[in-house]
C-alpha cells in the first residue's frame, strides 16, 4: 500500500470520535496502553461497545496488544504510532515557564556579558516570550524558541550599537505571517551565501509554524530551513539591518537612515498549490541571486 493510501486508510479510521479518543487515551498515557474497561468509564460507554472499536483497530494494525494475566493492554503499533500522533497531536506534558525562562535568562547574561547588562537580557527575554506566546497556534516550543529570539534580538541590538554595515552585510526579509515568502527568501539566501551574508526574518502578523507546503519547495531544492520559526517584527532588527525586504506589508517596517528598502511583490504561497507555491519559489531565488551580486 502507497504512503498516501495508507494516510488515508489511518485517517479515515481516526475520523470516529470514539476511536480517536481511545488512540488520545494511549498517547496519553504514562506507560502508553490502556485497559478496554478504564476507556469505557472514561466515555460513559459499555464496554463491549468499546471492544468493538478496539477490535477495529486492533484489525487494521493500528494497535497491538499485550496479555497480562486476565487482562489486556493495548497500545499503538510502532509501525503507525508517530503518524497518529501527527494526526491527533501527541499531548505534551505540563511545564512550568519560569523556571525555563529565569535559565535563560541566566545563560544569555553570561553571553552577552560586558556588553549588556542582566536587567536588559531579562527584559528581551520575557518580551520575546511573550510575543511568541501571543502567536495564534503557538505550540510547545514557546520557551526554547523565545531564548533563541531573544539571543537574535540582542545579536542585533549589539550590531547596532558597534557599526551597522561595518562587517558581513545583513538582509532582513518581511512578510505577513513569517511562514512562506520570507522563510523561503532567507532560506535560499542563506544557502547560497552562507557566512558572507547575515540573514534574518520577520512577520509583521506571524503565524504559529511555517507552511508545510514550503518546507516541501525548499527541500525539492535542497534548501534547509535551519531552525528558522515565525517571529514578529521588532525595531531592533531593522536597525541592525543593512537590506530590509519587504514582501506584501511594506508598511509594517519602519524608516531608518542609511538602510537599504526593497519591496518585493510576490504573491503569498498560503493555501496555494504546491506548483505554485514552487513558481513562486523560483521567483524568489531569482531574484535572490540578482541582489546577491550587488551585496
């Protein structure tokens, strides 16, 4: 059975609510397996009604199980099991926040020492924190994304501040969402530049994650996103910058002397199909190679 047949097949079984709750039951899981009987209380359902379902499920490969005297366990097939956890979402485990925060806080003062001072590394890294956390579907990696933000921000912050346009130029891209245009522009550029350009990206309304189907035209190129996330907009930034691109919010970014404005007029790839998302792919690293040459 091809992938996409199998995708569909997963799919189409997860689609019953009762089903989809006793795979989220297993991904729940400490040990990751259930009891038919603990399922049932859990839905106020009998439980041959649940052994239907399990049975179902069991039929199609998408569980095994395992005896355990006079009881069983069942839990997902490995062969199966991150697919649906893709499908369903895998549910993370409840963290606390500051304790994450007030390390990195610790960390990041240690790097940029002597340059600012804890109070200022502090304030970046609640302000990203909280940026990032006011994104539409923020996701688990809120606190590991705001400490590498953070460090992007004082990075640039401290550029200003030395010489800006002294050393290696630096290009920033801006779109909307910070999820297709401008992830592509810095993508490219960065992989055909490598360390003589220093590329950075914005969104002027990011969104949670970038666009699937773009990580899908960068990898036919064989172009790597490298880490790169949805990130708003902020002035420090643009200051450091020496290129700043914008691409469809030209607005958003504020003048400052001395820097170079570009507005690209690209159409944006969101919920476009995957050939044009790749015409516009192609646009893009067109003109990425025309600005390379003049920087």
């Amino acid at each position: 059975m091809s992938d996409v047949a199998e995708a569909t097949r997963e799919l189409r079984l997860v689609a019953d609510p009762t089903r989809a709750h006793i795979l989220r039951s297993i991904l729940a899981a400490p040990d990751g397996r259930v009891l038919v009987g603990r399922i049932a209380e859990e839905l106020g359902l009998r439980q041959p009604t649940v052994s239907h379902h399990v049975k179902a499920l069991l039929d199609e490969g998408l569980l095994q199980r395992e005896p355990d005297g006079r009881r069983t366990w069942y839990s997902l097939a490995p062969a199966h099991a991150e697919r649906i956890a893709e499908m369903l979402g895998r549910p993370q485990p409840q963290v606390s926040v500051e304790p994450i925060l007030d390390r990195v806080v610790q960390d990041l003062s240690e790097r940029f020492q002597g340059v600012f001072s804890s109070e200022t590394v502090e304030r970046y890294v609640r302000e990203s924190y909280e940026l990032l956390a006011a994104r539409p579907t923020p996701g688990q990696r809120v606190p590991s994304l705001a400490a590498q933000f953070a460090a992007d921000r004082l990075e640039a912050l401290a550029r200003d501040d030395a010489a800006p346009g002294a050393d290696v130029p630096e290009v920033l891209f801006v779109c909307v969402q910070n999820a297709g245009r401008s992830q592509m522009a810095s993508a490219i550029l960065r992989h055909l530049a490598g360390d003589r350009v220093h590329v950075r990206t914005a969104g002027s309304d990011p969104a949670g994650e970038v666009r699937s189907s773009v990580l899908t035209a960068l990898d036919e190129i064989g172009v790597p996103l490298a880490g790169e996330y949805p990130k708003p907009l902020t002035d420090e930034v643009v200051r450091a910058a020496d290129v700043v691109i914008t691409m469809g919010c030209g607005d958003a970014c504020p003048i400052y002397p001395g820097r170079r404005y570009l507005d690209w007029d690209l159409p944006d790839p969101v919920g476009k199909p995957l050939a044009e998302v790749r015409e516009i792919r192609n646009d893009i690293e067109r003109r990425i190679r025309e600005l390379l040459a003049t920087l």
